[in-house]
C-alpha cells in the first residue's frame, strides 16, 4: 500500500475556522472585538457630569489627606475634563486617551507614595488617600458607558468616606454639593436621546436632584426616629494609625507649654446642674511616677483600682473626648463610677487603674460620648506598693535640688509643713509663669530651674515640686490632664482644649495622696481664671484659646454650639434616647406594633402628600396638552394642519396671519402654550397660563366658521 507525502488537510475542529486554504486555525473566541458603537461611548455632557461629581466628592477630604495627594487626584480630573473638550472640539480625530500601562504605572507609585507618606498602607487613612487618586486614574481611562458607571459607583463610596474622620454638620453640609452632582451624574448617563439630554442640562438636573433630596428628607427623619435601634452598633470606625495631638504617657519640659499652641478642643462636657467652680475642674490624665532625671513617664506595674466610696455628693455630667488615639479617658478628681458610653450603653470597656486614672481597653480613634460620675476630692487612699515606687530618684542628677531636699527636711520635721515652705518658696521668692522659660541645663533641668532660671510652665514647676519631696523623703508623683475649661453660653457647656493641659502633683501624706499644685503658688489666676488670663500680654495663645471676646471668637463659639447640639441630638441618639422619645409620643418601647404602625402610617402620609402633588402637577400638564391638541385639531379641519417642524409660536403665528381677527387669541395660545411646555414656572403662574389656554380657546369659533371666515 502506498503512503502519499502529502496529508490531506485536516478537518477544523468545532469551534475553530480556517484563515485560509492551508493557513493556521484560528480560535473563534480570539476573533478580534467588534467596534464599539458611537453610542457606548460617554458623551462630552456624560464627562463634565462625572468630573464635577467627582470633584465635588473629592473635595471634602482637602483637610484629611496630605496636601500632594488631595493636588494629585484632582488634577487627573482636571486633565481627563480638558481631553474630553478636545476631542469635543475635534469631532474628525481620533479621540485622546493615556495608555492602559501607564496607568498602571499611576496606580503603583501612587500606592508606593502613599505608605512612605502615611508609613503604612492598611488603614483609614491611607485607604481613603488611595481610594482618592484610584478615582481619578479609573476617570482619566474611562470612555464607555460602563467605565463612566464604575466611575460613579467609586464617587459614592468616596462620598461616604468623610464621615469615618467625622460626623459633623459641617461634614454633612460638604458633602450636599456631591450628592446634588451625583443626581445630575445618573442623569447624564441615563441620557441616550435629546429629549433625555436636556433633563441632563445642568440647572434641570440640580434642580430635580434637590427636589429629590427634599422629598426624602421627611422620610429619613421618620426612619431615624421611629426605626428601633440596636443596643450596640453592628459596625465600628477604623482606627487610624497617625499621631495626634493631646497629652502623652510621657511628660519632658517643654511638652506641656508646647501643647499650650493648640486651641483645637479635647472634650466637652455637659453638667446634670451647675458646673463647679474653675479651681475645682482638675480633669485627671495619665499618672507618671517613674523619673530618669529628666522625663517622666507612667508605671509599668500599674493594676485595676477601686473606686472612692461615694457618698452621695457627687457631680453628675457628660463627656464628648474627641479622638486622640490614646487608650485613656478624662474624669474630673475624683472618679466615683466607671463611664457609660452612650453608643453601649455599658462600662465593660473601662478599667480604673490604682492611681485612679480611667483606661479604656481600646485607644479612642473616634469622637466618644459617656456619662460620668466624680468626686470633687483633692485626697484618696494609697495603695500599700505605692511609697517605694515614688521615692525613687536617679543617682548623680540634679544635685543642687537634693542638697535643697535635704537642708529644708531639716528645717521642717512634719511632711506637711515642708510641702508648705516648698508652695511659699515659689508664692514668695522670684519665679515666673511663663511660656518662655529659656535654655536650662540638658542633663540637670531641674536644677537648672530652680537655682539658674527660675522661669518656667506648669511642667518645670509640678516637676520640680516632686523631685524635692521625693529628695526629702516623701513619696510624690506627676499627674497630668486638664484644668478648668471655657463655658459655652450659646449651648450651656464647658469646652476644653489643648491649651488647657496642665500637670500638677500628688504627694503620700498620712496613707493618702493629696493634690498639690505648685503653679496655683506661682500664678493664681492660672488655676482660679485659665490659662489666659494668667499668662503676660507679650505671650500670645491661639486664637480661640483665648477667652476675650471678639467676632470671630463668638463665631466659633456658635458653630462649636451647632457641632455640639449635632452630636448630642443626632449622633448620639441612641436608644435609650429614642425610648424616652417614643414614650413622649405615647408609644410604647415594649409593644413594636405600635411604633412600626406609627411609621408606616407617617410614611405613607407622606409618599400620599409627595404623590398627590406630582399627580396635580401632571394634572395641569395633561389639561395644556389637551387644550393644545384641541386648538391644533380645530385649525387642521379649518384647513390649517401644524407641520411636524413648528413649535407653538411659530403655529399661532401663521395661524395669525391667515385670521388676523382672532391674532390675539392665537398669540395667548401660543404664549401661553410655549411657557407651559418649556419654560420653568412657579404652581400658581402655571394655573394661570392654564387659565389664559383655556379662555383663548374658547374664544376661537368652531372649523366651519374658520373656513368660512378665511376665504
């Protein structure tokens, strides 16, 4: 049998098609796409859409996000904008577009740029930092319908994410712009002919979104009121990694004076009844007991306390601590019951170490509202560790301030009367309270202070006040936090900023600690009236730290009201609160039939009031076409049909001009008529064209007598 040498050719599998006689195969699924149609493509109204949503999203977070970043990402939308106009202004060529590989490139130097900014990656705030230029990049590809949807999905997350950095008012108010845009966006892609375009158009488009916005306002209130809400919430905020500003665990010279510089608020409190005297608002902080000379810092053998005995006498209020990413809460001295967060409404999160300092088990990443109750005592029992942990001093530091210790114990056997000849050196001798206390000695700032300078903040002096004690043989140690506080007319609160901080003492006497505060020996009014009034008129504080008054002062004052009332009647309703609301409306918590019929009663009320006006509205709609279409039958049998080209005006005008006795009927119908169906009309103005179209139609005879009359 004889082998050919040539192989017939091969049948094509399913499947697959032969390019040509003997050619290769090729895969169906690898033919190459067919052309996308002019119709998938985004419009040049479809791009200035997306642009302006996503600014308007982009730009809430000017204040969150580092200055390159914020710059960067809108600078994409501002580059992919101008190319749409270009190509708009060029309909002939090729349309301009960046490579897909470049940006790639974008994508991962943004990401690269981003962790060396922020020093990590996972997080809020680096997330929202990347979400914000990925934006950008995705809009400066995007070309199709599709991309554009995408686009849109990526501006309302990044719509939502400025509420995890806060949820003010003023939050809400910046975010309005986005949301009326993104109305204006959906319509835009929604828009496939040119009727649909012009509801696009950028007044109609805010104006049906701003409707739309104020038709669902009464329905969310009644979902925030009447909806039950959980005992805790399903989800919390992220944490954010960065360092803020407020007290640390550790406490240098110069710390202190340098948090002065920050008016930016640390808490709030509101008081059951009146709040106690200035001199007596000492808001306890972190407790440092260990000394190296120079710094101090926190106990590292700090366990769980017990709670002063209450005694009926104790100073009920609320607390709003803005977040500061540290794990301790603020009290007034001295807590007499652990917090009850609002948003919990338990105290399972708080610890009350031995020195009396409130912990939470998780640092405070977000704005917390809980509710406290303090002792206004300057004095609680001691632990039995607690007098060999605060005696200890560094060997071969400061020695002039121990030489001192020394010569004073020797003058005053009692403890209290040497803490007293300690308050009357700094109340007598020449000391300064100042923000400026100059270089003092790096390795021994105490005595530096005390014997070279002698001018110094409340740091230099509470720290210089334990080194003698301790140097005299009385256990002492730091404490810091706040003290005093700005009340608020305009809301009835106390506000409490950076430039409040403070430290002061506490010295073992008798098996107690008692409080001491050497500044208030220095300066009085630091203690008695803040921090302002104490300080000379040279050394300026910022701006709102200071409490004389003045039109921005009062401005602050009032929108630091507003923010407050939002949080406590918005934020924080929780629901207890909405319990208490439900039963002043005669509903009861237990009975959910009751609250769930009440809101669906007020809901359907009020999609009943929203749908009866748009139906009246179509009404008057409906009667201006009929009446239009009578008038266009009645002249079309009188031997004057419409062309499909004419609008109203130009139809009444030749209808004018062929029965100049009824000229000033057909101008009102054609006014009239053209202003109903175009114009943007007020609801009384719209029933009084609809009034003037029906009396010039009536006016007009009936066809025969038209034709009669036209010959």
């Amino acid at each position: 049998m004889k082998h050919s040498s040539t192989l017939a050719p091969l049948a094509a599998p399913s499947g697959v098609e032969p390019v040509g006689r003997g050619g290769p195969f090729r895969l169906a699924w690898l033919r190459p796409r067919p052309r996308r149609r002019d119709a998938d493509l985004l419009s040049p109204l479809q791009i200035r859409w997306l642009g302006i949503l996503l600014v308007c999203a982009q730009l809430p977070h000017a204040l969150n996000i580092p200055a390159w970043i914020a710059l960067f990402g809108v600078a994409l939308v501002v580059v992919r904008m101008r190319l749409g106009a270009r190509d708009a202004a060029r309909p002939g060529a090729a349309p301009a577009r960046i490579p897909s590989w470049a940006l790639v490139v974008f994508a991962v130097i943004t990401a690269l740029l981003v962790r060396a900014s922020y020093g990590y990656l996972v997080g809020r705030d680096p997330s929202v930092a990347f979400l914000f230029v990925l934006a950008g990049i995705k809009f400066l590809e995007a070309r199709t319908l599709r991309d554009g949807t995408l686009v849109l999905c990526l501006a309302a997350f990044l719509m939502v994410t400025p509420f995890l950095f806060g949820q003010s008012p003023f939050a809400l108010a910046a975010t309005l712009p986005a949301v009326l845009a993104f109305g204006g966006a959906l319509a835009a892609l929604a828009a496939r002919s040119p009727a649909s375009a012009l509801a696009a158009a950028p007044r109609r488009a805010l104006v049906t979104a701003g409707k739309l916005v104020v038709q669902g306002l009464p329905l969310a209130a009644l979902l925030f009121v009447l909806f039950p809400r959980l005992a805790a919430p399903l989800w919390g905020l992220p944490q954010a990694s960065r360092a803020t500003t407020g007290l640390s665990d550790t406490m240098s010279p110069g710390m202190i004076a340098e948090l002065t510089q920050e008016d930016t608020v640390a808490l709030r409190a509101d008081f059951d009844g009146p709040p106690p005297p200035a001199a007596l608002r000492y808001w306890r902080g972190p407790v440092l007991s260990r000394f190296d000379g120079r710094s101090w810092s926190a106990s590292l053998a700090r366990g769980e306390g017990t709670l002063v005995p209450y005694e009926g006498k104790g100073v009920a209020y609320t607390v709003t601590l803005e977040a500061n990413e540290r794990p301790w809460l603020f009290a007034l001295e001295l807590p007499a019951a652990l917090p009850r967060f609002a948003d919990t409404g338990t105290v399972d999160d708080v610890v009350l170490t031995t020195d009396q300092q409130l912990v939470a088990r998780r640092p405070v990443g977000q704005a917390r509202r809980y509710s406290q109750l303090s002792l206004l005592a300057d004095r609680h029992p001691a632990g039995p560790l607690a007098a060999a942990e605060n005696l200890r001093l560094p060997p071969r530091t400061n020695p002039r301030t121990l030489e001192l210790a020394q010569a004073l114990r020797e003058r005053h056997a009692d403890d209290r009367e040497l803490i007293a000849a300690v308050l009357a050196m700094f109340r007598d001798e020449d000391f300064t309270y100042t923000l400026a206390p100059g270089v003092v000695h790096p390795r021994d700032p105490v005595d530096g202070f005390l014997f070279d300078s002698r001018r110094g903040f409340c740091e230099h002096y509470a720290s210089a006040f334990a080194v003698l004690l301790r140097g005299a043989g009385i256990p002492a140690r730091i404490v810091t936090g706040y003290q005093g506080g700005e009340f608020n007319p305009r809301g009835n609160y106390l506000i409490v900023r950076q430039s409040d901080a403070h430290a002061w003492a506490e010295a073992l006497i008798d098996g107690a600690w008692q409080r001491f505060d050497p500044t208030g020996a220095v300066s009085p009014l630091r203690i008695e009236s803040g921090i302002s009034r104490a300080l000379p008129n040279a050394e300026q504080l910022p701006l709102f730290a200071r409490l004389d008054s003045g039109l921005l002062k009062n401005a602050e004052l009032m929108l630091d009201a507003l923010n407050h009332a939002w949080r406590r009647n918005v934020v924080g309703f929780d629901r207890v609160r909405q319990h208490e609301l439900w039963r002043s409306l005669n509903l009861e918590p237990d009975a959910p039939w009751q609250v769930m019929g009440a809101l669906a009663l007020a809901a359907a009320a009020w999609m009943g009031a929203v749908l009866a006006g748009l139906a009246l509205s179509r009404r008057r709609g409906e009667r201006a076409a009929l009446l239009w279409a009578e008038v266009c039958a009645t002249l079309a049998r009188a031997g004057l049909p419409r062309e499909p080209h004419e609008g109203p005006l130009a139809f009444t005008r030749r209808a004018a001009q062929r029965w100049p006795e009824f000229a000033i009927a057909f101008h009102a119908i054609g006014e009239s008529y053209a202003m109903l169906r175009y114009g943007r009309t007020a609801p009384r103005q719209r029933d009084a064209l609809v009034a003037t179209l029906a009396r010039a139609v009536e006016v007009l005879p009936a066809p025969a007598a038209l034709r009669s009359g036209g010959r």
